[in-house]
C-alpha cells in the first residue's frame, strides 16, 4: 500500500490545497487520514484535500510525496480514481 500527496497547489478558501490518495484500499486511506488528523469531511470520492500546513506532517507520517502526473496516474491504476464524468453522472441522480 502507498499512500500518496502531491503539492499544495490547489487554491480555495484563502489557503493551498494537496490531495491525499491510496493507490490500493480506501480504508486504508481513511485509517491513514483519522490517524493523521484529516477529518473525513475533507473526502473527496477519492481523495482526501488536506491544507498546506499540513502536507510535511503527513509526509513525515508516511505519505509519499509525488507530482500530480503521478498522483492521477497512480490513483487510475487502482482502480480508485471516480471520473469527471462519473461525478456528474452521480449529481445528475440526485436530481
């Protein structure tokens, strides 16, 4: 299992945002995340966004650092990654 953040690059909310992902189980990455101190409302489908000021306290924790092409790139190899379209797809059915 590896879990994985890319850079805070992600602008919202006055702040920079990283993304943190498995690239196996899920559970793990929800296990990873409480255990870390990301609370489950920053999950994303696939992803959890975590704050700047926290990305080197969960690198330091284990998550492995990565560029973006990678963290993408890895999160479709598992099988993991919920698509633009499939998000849409799910507004669209709560309707």
């Amino acid at each position: 299992m590896a879990i994985l953040i890319d850079d805070p690059r992600w602008p919202a909310h006055g702040r920079l945002w990283a993304h943190l992902v498995t690239d196996t189980d899920l559970a793990e990455l929800h296990a990873f995340a409480a255990a870390n101190g990301i609370p489950r409302r920053g999950f994303d489908r696939d992803h959890y966004d975590v704050p700047e000021e926290a990305h080197a306290r969960l690198v330091a924790a284990g998550a492995r650092h990565v560029d973006g092409h990678e963290l993408v790139r890895r999160l479709i190899g598992s099988g993991l990654r919920v698509t633009a379209r499939q998000r849409r797809d799910e507004k669209g059915a709560g309707r």
